[in-house]
DNA sequence: CAATTTGAAACATATGAAGTTACATGAAAC
DNA sequence: GTTTCATGTAACTTCATATGTTTCAAATTG
C-alpha cells in the first residue's frame, strides 16, 4: 500500500514559508519537496480552502501562510487535507452478516478506534509553532557542528 | 490505497474453523470469506509457518489449528502475517538531508510511534479464545431474537 | 500587451493487495 | 496402483489509489 505523504509534505512547506520573507510559489515548493508545482498546487489548494494559507496569482504571486503559526496543530492540517485513512490495516466486510466476522470487526475496531484517538490528540497537541522551534534547535546545532 | 484485510480474515477463517469439527479445507474457508481457495492458502500458509495451524493434504485433508486458542493473540498473528506496515500515512522521505524535514519526520514518528505501541498492546490483550466468547455471546443474542 | 503564477482538468505511472489460472506434490479411498 | 481430493506455489491479471505529468484557462502585475 502506497502511503499518503501528504501530512508531512505539508508541513515541510508550512515550516519552509515560515522561514522565508513573503510568498513563496508552487515551483520554489516544489524544488524543496522534491515535487513537481502542480502536485503541489492540488495539495495546498486544500488547506487553502481551509483558510490556512493564501495563494496570489501573477507576478509576486504564491503562497504564504494566512493563520498564527501557534494555533494551527497537526490535527488541523490533518482535517484540512480531508481526514485521509491513517491504517494500512482494515477489515475485510464493514457490514458482514456473518456473526462471527461481526465479532472479529468489534474486536479490531475498537482496537483500531483507541489507536486513532490517541494518534489524533498527539496531532492535536502539536503546532505549526512547536515545530519551528524545533527546527531552530536543529538548525542551532548544525551551526554549531560546523565549526 | 487498499487497505491489508488479511488480519481480519485470519480471524474470520480461524474461528469458524474453531466451531466446525474436524479440518476445513481452503474451499470451505474460501466460501466463508467470500474469496479464492487459493488466496486462503496465502494466507494460511504464513499462519502454518507460526505453527498456528496446520494443513493436510489429500481425502479428510485442510486446515485445522495448532494452537490453544487462549494463548494466541491478535498480536501474534499480526506477526505471523509479517508486521505489515500499520499506517496508511507516512514520511514523504525518512532519511531527509534538510533540517526542516528532519523536524516534521521526528514530529510525525513520535505520534505513530506511540499510536502504534498503544494499538500492539491492545492486540497483545486479545485473544482467539476472547473472540470464541464474544462471538458465543452474540450468537445466543441471535437465537433469543429469533422468537 | 507580455510575463508570471495559480486553478483545474485530463491523463500517465507506480505500487501493492487481492484475485485468478495452472500445475506439481502428496495423501487417502477404492 | 490408479483415481480423487487437497495443499503448495509460481506466474499472471485486476483493481484501487497516491503521485506525477501535460496542458491550458484565468487572473494579476509590470
């Protein structure tokens, strides 16, 4: 199963505009995430639509982020980008008739049900914010290394 | 992305072969999950390594288990079927040069991280005798509601 | 008007689970 | 011992879907 990356290619372009001086454009985006513009116009174009950035056309145009970095987590980008599947793993039949596949599914939803509450309170702990200043932690260090 | 259903139908195959006396074959347990004889040889085949079940060939042949049901876990044939990968989202690069994504890869881990240990302990505290019990109960349910 | 940039449709590629076909191997029945 | 039944396994097809690509219209700026 092929996974979908596109959590964290946001925040990699999130995290990329917050350290650059005004727009950035699709293709810039896409030299940094090693993707092409229009894959990441179609992946942006969602959280625009969820009012976290703004995108502007023509020359000087591109995209900036339109929200406080402090106040928008994981779990938002996570909505925004539609609340994908997050389990490889699932069952067979949502809807058996079968008594005992009804059992199994009980079993593994709820399983499944516990993991994904707790996946998605972590989510929501994190902010665009927090990942920054672990960036500058990391970019401090490197710095560092240098020498 | 299709997710694995090979956990749920393990399951599904495992306790109607738990009810049903005697050894089922891979057609009969491919009429119970509405699938391929030989796909439930697949499958089977990964649990017969774990020495869950064991299959005979010829006349009075198929499958039947090896196991105490009380003894074995959902997490025990979550690895028999190879650990296969439990997420549907992930890293767009898990071996990033840039620091930015460095953070956001460290950021994501951490919450699968413990999502995934929570979800293993979860299977762990399962086992094939507590499904038996569950689907007894719901069977009985059933019988009730039939007057 | 010319250049730039997003918006979006349409199509192509890649991956992997599941399904299918075909046949060899082994075991029991007769 | 031959027939029948069943697993073991390889090879191929199908299907879903994330990602990538091509193309062009629309909007904005110089």
């Amino acid at each position: 199963m092929k996974r979908d990356s596109r959590l964290s290619s946001v925040l990699h372009a999130l995290l990329h505009m917050a350290e650059h001086d005004g727009p950035m454009t699709s293709e810039a985006l896409g030299l940094c995430l090693g993707t092409n513009p229009v894959v990441v116009r179609r992946t942006m174009g969602l959280l625009r639509e969820a009012g976290l950035v703004a995108a502007a056309r023509g020359h000087a145009g591109g995209w900036r982020i339109s929200a406080d970095l402090t106040t928008v987590s994981l779990r938002q980008l996570h909505e925004a980008l539609g609340e994908p599947a997050i389990f490889a793993i699932g069952n067979r039949n949502e809807t058996p008739d079968c008594l005992v596949e009804q059992a199994v599914n009980a079993a593994l939803d709820h399983a499944f049900e516990e993991a994904e509450a707790l996946l998605l309170e972590r989510f929501a702990a994190v902010s665009l914010a927090d990942l920054a200043v672990d960036f500058a932690r990391r970019h401090a260090a490197w710095r560092a290394a240098q020498e």
